[in-house]
C-alpha cells in the first residue's frame, strides 16, 4: 500500500514567503518542481528564489523550509485545481494546502469542491464519497477522481450465417497424374426440404452514455442486416431462420439465399427431349445431341458428351466426359467450367476453367484457365484468360498455330473491340447525314425554293445527327476508360510445364512474343514493355 505524496504549503512570515516542502512516505510520489511553480504561478507569486527552491527540493530529506521571497504574500485558502480528460469521462480534482504562519488560509468545505466542479462545467457524475474522503483525509499533490461518466454500452452489428458453401472459388481435387476427379466435385451446394439454409442474429443497437458535461455519448454505429431470400424458402416466425422448402441447390447471389429444384434428364438431350431451359440447375445422365441447347439459371452438369450443342449456364458447366463442339458447340456460364476435354468449340466462364485438353477451340475465361491431366495439351485456336493459363504442351510439332493471352479479363477485351467497331460505324453514318445536309444546305443557299417536305428532311437530318453526336459520345467515353484499362494491365502468368512449339503465339496484355524455337519448362511473365521467360 503506497503512503501520502510528497506536497507543499505558503507558510508566511514577518520577513517573508516561505516554502514548506514535505517529503513522500513510502510508496507515495515525489515533490515535481514544475507542479510548485504553476502553482506558484496560479497565486500570482512570479518573483522568488528558483535557485534556493531547486537546491531545497534536491536535498529534502524529510522536511524543508525555502526561503522564497523577502515580500509578504497574501493569505492563500487550501486550493482545488479541477482537469477532465479529453474525452470528458472523468474529472479529476487536485489539492493543495492553505498558507500557514502569521495568518491562517480557510479550509475548503464540500460546497467548496462542488461549487469547483460546477465552475469547470462538471454536471453528472459526481462522487459525493470521495470527496467526503478528501475531507477526512485531506491528501495533497494526490488526484482523486470526483466525478466519472457512464461510459456507453457498444452495440454489435447483425450477423447472418450460412449453413451452406458460399465459396464459388473452390476447385475440384485433382489426382496424381492432374486429372480431375469426377467423382468427389462437392463444388454444388445441394439442399433437403427442411435444411436450415441461414439464420439471423440481429443488430444490437447499444446504449448511450453520459460524460461529466452531461453531454450523451453515442454508441458506435451499428449495421443492420436482413435476411434476404427468393421462392421456396420458408422464413421462421421469428424472422431469423430460413428453410429450403423443396430439394433442391442453395446458392447466394448479391447477398440474397436461392433455391431451386433441379431438372433431371434420364437419358441423351435431343429430339425426344427439345431443348432445355429451367430456372434453377440441369442434370443430364446422357449426352447432349448436335443442334440442341441446354439453358440453366443455376449449374449444368452432364454425363455423357456434348456434341455441336449450346450450353449456357448461370452458374457452373460441368462436363464429366467433354465436348466434341464439330465448331459448332458453345459453352457459356457465369461461374467455372470443368471439362474432361474441349473440341472444336466455344467456351466462355466467368470463372475458371479445368479441363485435360483444348484442341482448336476459342476458349475465354475471367479466372484461370488450368490444362493438366495426361495430354495437358492446347493446340490451335485462341485461349485467353484474365488471370494465368497453366498447360502442358501449347502447340504442336506440326507449327500449328496457338494463341495463349492473359493479363485482361476476356470479357473486357471484347467490349473494347466491339466498341472500336460501334464508333468507327457510327462515325460513318454521322458523316453520310453531314454530307446529304450539306447538299441540302447548298441548295438553299443558290436560291432554290424550300419546300415542306425539304424542311422535314431538314429537321430528321439534324436530329440524327444529334442523336449520332451523343452515341458516339457516350461510346468514345467508354471507349477511353476501357483502353485505360487494357494499356494498364500489366498482370498474368503463363505456365508451360513440359513444351511449347514454334507456331505459338503468347500474348501478355498487348505485349507479344512468338515461338520460334521449342521451349521447354518456361513461365512467361510481362515485365515493363516485353515479355519475360523464366524457367521453371
């Protein structure tokens, strides 16, 4: 247990101002030269002895008197000195002794310190205890905490958890040889009638407090949060649960719970089945027939082969055995694609895509595009991916033309080419209605009569011209930040694990490199204004 502080008290005498100086007990703290001197300061004593108080406080022992000035200093009553922290959460009262000698400073009274916390602007809070301890204890140079806010109780924002797989990123196991294990694709989040699909924890808003101002200090803000679903999901009465209501695939799309059943194709997709459209997955056991098409909100997975058909999927499109597309077939998802083989075919994923082998095939995806397995081949045709594209083998012995392109999303470069086309037409048909105004306008300015008719013309002209000013326009703006875009992009890998053979073009956002010579081992990375080759 720590003893008094080290204080000082005015002690006045017939031939001046002195100092009393009383050292700490044990454990209390020492005298500080700079709190005498503003309290020097506050009682308006600005001339004395600095040297003779420093010397005084350096030798003190147990008690001291330092002679500070040879002036009579008014009588000084026992003084309160009042500071609140920033946060205005506590305020803190410090005392200080009254002046002793020929005449006696008054001792402070509880309206005394009240009356001084009222003046600092103190309102709440007040500890009525502790300043009755002061009064029986009177310890000086101490802080005692008279009066503390009610600090606020800090709320928590509403959480809603997932009883389902959220993560669209997770891959398929790939066995020792780089194949994709069809058998163990838990990348489909299938739901039970009855599964508790999502539960709420709402907002707790909190509870404000009170700093000794008497000022409301405000909780932190919180984030409220709602559950958020779509059909054959049942809501709890209490609104904090949901549930599948059929059998069915949960997924979470821009924060809101789907599901949906899945439509189930016993056999091949073709002229005993027409063509397939559902609002939530497809399942089809057999094959998918040239010229038929298959069109799910959710994920497509077939069994057998995809001829020259077209598939389209909101989500993922899994082909357990491949596409033979006889450069007719098209594969179109908003998620990943898995393959065991892609043929002579159009492919586009809004995600990844995992597959053995590309054979003369245009293939985009946003995310990686992975090639392994056996063959690990590409060979003909464009393959371009946002992010990386890892193969085995690009190209052939035979110089087939390859093209491998990363660094910019796909979809991105699309757009910035169709654009280029849309303003060079654009343009075109804005300088035919220029030209046939002006050959009006000529008209008119040799004196030639006008006509109702011609002055419709007039009118339909200038507004089309109008009308192809702001499309071209909008289109150059748009234009203009997407070939910020493209010429920025400085990002993607492209792997070759075993050879790459002339005929192969590799492509790292604009930047190109061709294969003259076979290559093996080889990672190409962009770095500055070329392409840089690092073994692997």
């Amino acid at each position: 247990m720590s003893g008094r502080n080290a204080y000082f008290q005015l002690v006045l005498k017939d031939d001046g101002t002195y100092l009393k100086l009383i050292n700490a007990e044990p454990g209390g703290k020492p005298l500080s030269y700079d709190e005498i001197i503003n309290y020097l300061m506050d009682k308006r004593i600005y001339d004395f002895d600095k040297i003779a108080l420093g010397k005084g406080i350096a030798t003190l022992d147990k008690t001291a008197e330092v002679k500070l000035t040879s002036v009579v200093a008014l009588t000084q009553d026992e003084y309160v000195k009042v500071t609140v922290d920033e946060e205005a959460t506590y305020a803190l009262c410090r005392f200080y002794p009254p002046s002793t000698g020929i005449t006696e400073g008054k001792l402070l009274t509880k309206d005394d310190i009240m009356d001084a916390l009222v003046m600092t602007g103190i309102k709440y809070g007040v500890d009525e205890v502790r300043i009755a301890q002061f009064l029986k204890d009177r310890e000086y140079c101490t802080d005692y905490v008279m009066a503390k806010a009610t600090l606020p109780i800090q709320g928590r924002d509403a959480e809603i958890k997932y009883f389902f797989n959220t993560d669209l990123t997770m891959k398929p196991k790939t066995n020792e040889d780089g194949s994709v294990d069809f058998h163990k694709l838990d990348i489909i989040s299938h739901c039970r009638k009855g599964d508790l699909l999502a539960t709420l924890t709402p907002a707790d808003p909190g509870k404000p407090g009170i700093d000794v101002y008497g000022r409301v200090i405000k909780p932190n803000k919180v984030t409220n949060k709602v559950l958020r679903f779509g059909n054959k999901i049942r809501l709890s009465e209490d609104g904090l649960s949901i549930y599948s209501e059929v059998d069915g695939h949960v997924s979470l799309v821009d924060g809101r719970v789907f599901v949906s059943d899945t439509f189930e194709v016993s056999a091949d997709v073709d002229a005993s089945t027409g063509d397939i459209e559902y609002e939530g997955n497809v399942v089809v056991k057999g094959n998918v027939i040239t010229g038929f098409s298959v069109k799910a909100k959710g994920d497509i997975e077939v069994y057998g082969v995809v001829e020259g058909a077209y598939l389209e999927a909101g989500g993922q499109i899994i082909l357990r055995r491949g596409m033979q597309g006889m450069n007719k077939g098209i594969l179109k998802a908003g998620g990943n694609i898995i393959s065991k083989f892609i043929e002579n075919a159009e492919v586009i994923a809004g995600g990844y895509i995992n597959t053995d082998s590309i054979m003369h095939s245009k293939v985009s995806a946003k995310g990686d595009i992975v090639v392994s397995g056996k063959k690990g081949l590409i060979t003909g045709g464009v393959v371009r991916s946002g992010t990386m594209i890892s193969l085995k083998t690009a190209g052939s012995y035979m110089g087939t033309n390859t093209v491998l392109e990363v660094g910019i999303d796909p979809t991105v470069m699309d757009e910035f080419k169709e654009l280029e086309k849309m303003i060079v037409s654009l343009k075109a048909k804005r300088e035919r209605i220029n030209q046939a105004l002006a050959v009006v306008r000529k008209k008119l300015q040799s004196g030639a009569g006008i006509t109702y008719d011609k002055l419709d013309q007039i009118k339909k002209l200038t507004k089309a011209s109008i009308q192809f000013n702001a499309q071209i326009a909008e289109a150059t703006q748009r234009y203009d930040a997407l070939k910020f875009e493209v010429e920025g992009s400085a990002s993607g890998i492209i792997k070759i694990q075993d050879v790459a053979y002339p005929g192969t073009k590799i492509v790292i956002s604009n930047i190109v490199y061709y294969v003259r010579d076979i290559i093996h081992h080889t990672k190409f990375i962009r770095e500055r204004a070329d392409i840089k080759l690092i073994p692997l």
